[in-house]
C-alpha cells in the first residue's frame, strides 16, 4: 500500500452542522420540513442530490433553472458559514496522524464530492499534508460512483488497489469498494457491511499505516 485517499467532511472535520444552517435557510423558505435526521441523510451526498432529499417533503414541482438556483442560494449562505472555520476547527489528532503517514512515506490525496474543498483546506491549513486534491469541481459522478477516488489515485499516480480510502459515509464505501480500493470506514461507516476496516478514531490509521507496508494489510 502507498496511499491513503480521505474524504474531507466527517473524517477530518465536520461541516455537518453548517450544511444543516444552509440547507434549513432554503428549507423554511419553501415551507418544508427539515431537521437533523433529514440532515444526517446529506452526508457525503452532492449539493444537487442533497436538494432531491431536501425536496422530498415539498409538495409544488419546481424546474431545472429553480432548483438550480436554490443551490446556489445555499452555496452562497454555506460559504458565508465557512468563514468561521479556522486551524481550532481541525482535531489535532487529525494533523498529527496526517503528519505521521507522510513521515512513513505514504502519498495523501483528497477525495470529496465538496466544490468547497479548496476553501476548507485552505481555511484549516491543512492544504500543506496533501499531494492531490480530487473534487466535486473534477467529476462528472458522484460517490457511490468511484469516480472522485479513481482520479485522486490517478493524481497520486498509484493504482487503487495500491491506496487506502478513508471514509464516514456509506456512498463513500460503495465507491471506495466499487473503485477497486481498500476500505476503512469511521463514525457512521464504520458499522457498514462493506467497510474493509472498520475504525473508532483517525488515530488507529497510524497502526494501519505501519502495518500494511507492502503486502501486510492483508493479514489485518
Ligand atoms: P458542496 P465529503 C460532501 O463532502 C458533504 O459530506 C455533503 O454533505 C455535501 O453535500 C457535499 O460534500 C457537497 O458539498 O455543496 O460544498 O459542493 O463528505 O464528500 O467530503
Ligand atoms: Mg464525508
């Protein structure tokens, strides 16, 4: 194994609670339903699908353009939300763990259907730990397709089977497994069927890391 692919929402912060302010601005102002647990169903899903879930309580039809135009809306009052993030906002078991794979050799990349990603390194400072960054701006599919990992393992010039994707959604799996990549799953992945390797925290990586050199992951 020579790389480790990670989403970014859920596995190395959590925006969750940001998209939930955004998605609930659009929400009450067609007059529909949104709560947490409607929230939680957005996790690792792109803007235009998370719309579709938004909507399914709404009771009017709306077109292409207007449904185009509530994703903006929430974009515009997400990045508003994203100017309070800051270094704090990262685990420093996050940047340690990140820190200690790159020591070990390992190649990271980034594979989030976010178009903010760019921002949220950025304003995290965590830009720095990767050496390719694959997102929603570079794909056509979103995840349960394997498309955003397949380009991030090309950008890494690594095979799949070469890389490790960390992820906390269960579209993540799908594609990660679909991708022809090893799985490990934390928070809501990690009691997924299809996960490879389940975790509790980021830093049981650093035991994964050492012992999946060449072909060692097999016998975790
Ligand atoms: P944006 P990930 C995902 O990021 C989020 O989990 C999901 O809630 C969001 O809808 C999606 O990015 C698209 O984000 O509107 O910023 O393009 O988990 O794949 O890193
Ligand atoms: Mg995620």
């Amino acid at each position: 194994m020579k790389g480790f692919i990670f989403d970014l929402d859920g596995v190395l912060l959590s925006t969750d609670e940001l998209h939930f302010e955004a998605w609930k601005k659009i929400a009450d102002k067609l007059g529909v339903y949104f709560d947490r647990t409607v929230n939680d169903r957005l996790r690792g899903v792109s803007r235009e699908a998370s719309l579709e879930i938004v909507l399914e309580r709404y009771e009017g039809t709306l077109t292409a353009a207007e449904k185009q135009e509530l994703c903006n809306e929430k974009n515009e009052y997400y990045k508003e939300l994203l100017q309070t993030l800051n270094e704090a906002t990262v685990d420093d078991s996050v940047r340690e763990t990140l820190a200690y794979l790159r020591k070990c050799g390992y190649r990271l990349a980034i594979g989030s259907s976010s178009k903010n990603t760019k921002t949220i390194l950025a304003r995290t400072n965590l830009t720095h730990f990767f050496d390719a960054i694959s997102d929603g701006n570079n794909i056509t599919r979103s995840k349960p397709d394997p498309e955003v990992f397949l380009k991030a393992a090309e950008y890494l010039g690594l095979k799949p089977e070469e890389c490790f994707v960390v992820e906390d959604a269960e579209a993540g799996i799908d594609a990660a497994v679909a991708g022809g990549f090893c799985s490990i799953g934390i928070s809501t992945a990690a009691a997924y069927g299809p996960t490879r390797i389940p975790i509790s925290h980021i830093r049981e990586l650093e035991r994964i890391g050492v012992e999946s050199f060449g072909e060692g992951y097999r016998r975790l």
